[in-house]
C-alpha cells in the first residue's frame, strides 16, 4: 500500500497556483492575481486511452525532467525513485532514494520507500535499518512499525518486533495482518496467552481471514488444548488460505505491472511533481502535469479539484507516509 493523495509531499490543498507572489516560497514565483474559475475555462478535449507503453515511456521522461530541473532536491530525487520503482527498477530507484537521503538525512520519506521496497523483495536484513529510523522518529506510524516488525521477526528478532508493534499503538487499528503479525511475534517468543488474545483480535475484525486460524491452532497446541487446535486448523482449511501477496515476499507489488495499477501510482507521481512545479511559480507546468495525472485518474477527485484551482503547500518532513508511499 500508497497513499493517494494531491498533497503528496506533506501538503493539504490551501490556495491557488496564481496566489500573490510574497506568499509562494521557493525562488521562482507567480505573478498576483487569481486565475479563471473553472467553470469559465472551456471543457477539454478526451483523449484516446494511453497505452502500457506510452505511460512507461511518459514516466521515463517525467524522471528525466525532474532530475534536469531538480537535480539536488531531495523530493525531486525522491519521485524519480518512485518512477522507477514503478517500472520495477529496482536498482535506479534504490540510487535516487539514496541521493535524497544524502542530501537531507532528516527527510524520511525515501528512507520509508527502500526500507519498504527492500521488504516487498524479502530483503529483511536490508530493510530493517532504512525502517528503524523512520520509526525512531515517527514510532506510531503503522506501515512502517508494520514493515519493521515484519523484517525483525523474519531475522529471528521476534522479542524486539513486539517492542516496535507495541510502541506504535492499538495494533489493532492497522487490521488483522498487523494483529496476526504481532501473534505470530508472541508466538515465537513463548507468550502463548498473548499471541492468543492477538489472534482472536484478528479474526474478530475479518472472519474469513484465514491464515490466523493457522497460527491459532499452534498456539493451542502448545496450551495443551487439542480440540481448539484442531477447531481452528479445520476453518484454516475451510478458508481459502491466502497467498503470499503483502507479507514481504517479493510479491508485493512485483507481479506484473498491470495498466490499472501504473496508471493509478503514476497520476499520483505526475500530481506530486506539480506541486514542485506550482511552488516554485512554474505554473504552466504544474498545471500540465495535473492535467496529465487526471487523465491517467479520471475518477480522481482529489485531483480533478486541483486542477480546477487549488495548489498544495509542501511540509515533506512532517509525515513519511506523504510522497510516494504505495
């Protein structure tokens, strides 16, 4: 999982491109005045669907502009990671990432986004030091207490992933995974009246969810409670047990790169970069590259009501979930 929103680089939508120009930041700023409202603008023309082919190729040509325009700002670099992890990549993505964390350590988000895609790969070891410092300053964040946990109880630090799952709060708010995660932890470490109770939480938020009936059983097993463990391994079996997809091995999100999903990560990626373009009052651009996001996202309101006239006011060190986090 991304987040989708405009407000990509830690921004919420506030004013318009073509707000006064002492209030826009950044070197290059628009001229006062406020644009036309969308209503008098006239409609566009509809495009002809793109296909899989021309969205890659577009997406190599927005990575070769941001880094033309750009080349020593970290949101910048941390986009075009974001593009070539979306065209899978992975060692380019890992380059940029990096080049943004050397420029700005503090700047979480490409720490996030190789710590997360080293897990998708089942890099445990790897992820766990791109992870650990995202959580150290921001430990109630879920993915990335997820993630984290995840890799420590895949390298056999079951006792430490508890520590970070607990840390990030109620587990419970991030669903049954995050629940069975955090049994599975309590598990390994002996806690079988805790990785019980963990378990039972996450069958009561999705029954049909099938893989903690599973670890269920082997706990009540170990309790010395065999008709509950066969109970539980019987509904393991009725359920459809689920595949490997978002449990961090390599799977995640490296399928095959279908249309629907690289249409839907590049209208975020193509809306993250207008806000580099809007702030820095290179309007005509920003205003482009929404359009291209919409077109790509049709059904997105969050962009359409961008592009009818506002803009977002970055603060990308406030929340690592805010750029390019699937």
């Amino acid at each position: 999982m991304v987040v989708a929103v405009v407000g990509g680089l830690g921004g919420v939508v506030l004013e318009r491109f073509s707000r006064p120009r002492s209030s826009l930041p950044g070197p290059a700023q628009s001229p006062a005045g406020s644009r036309q409202s969308p209503s008098a603008q006239p409609a566009p023309t509809p495009q002809p669907p793109l296909s899989l082919d021309a969205i890659k190729a577009q997406a190599e040509q927005l990575a070769l502009r941001l880094l033309d325009t750009y080349p020593s700002r970290p949101e910048a670099l941390n986009l075009v990671g974001g593009i070539y992890h979306r065209l899978r990549n992975t060692a380019k993505a890992a380059e940029y990432w990096q080049k943004a964390m050397a420029l700005r350590p503090d700047y979480l988000v490409p720490w996030y986004n190789l710590g997360r895609m080293r897990w998708e790969l089942g890099e445990h070891k790897e992820a766990i030091p791109y992870l650990r410092k995202v959580c150290q300053s921001q430990p109630t964040l879920g993915k990335a207490a997820y993630y984290l946990a995840d890799s420590l109880m895949q390298t056999g630090q079951a006792k430490e992933a508890i520590g970070v799952l607990e840390q990030a709060g109620d587990v419970a708010r991030f669903g049954p995974r995050a629940l069975l995660l955090l049994g599975q932890c309590y598990f390994q470490t002996g806690q079988y009246p805790e990785a019980c109770q963990a378990l039972q939480q996450a069958i009561a938020l999705d029954p049909e969810y099938p893989n903690p009936h599973y670890t269920l059983a082997k706990v009540y097993a170990r309790l010395g409670q065999p008709d509950k463990a066969q109970h539980h391994q019987k509904r393991f079996v009725e359920l459809k047990p689920e595949s490997s997809f978002g449990r961090g091995s390599g799977q995640d999100g490296f399928a095959d790169v279908e249309m629907d999903d690289l249409r839907q990560a590049m209208a975020q990626i193509y809306a993250m970069a207008a806000e580099l373009y809007g702030l820095d009052g290179q309007v005509a651009e920003a205003e482009k590259l929404l359009a291209q996001a919409a077109a790509l996202s049709p059904g997105d309101q969050t962009i359409q009501q961008t592009l009818g006239g506002s803009a977002v006011v970055p603060d990308s060190r406030r929340d690592p979930r805010s750029a390019y986090t699937r």
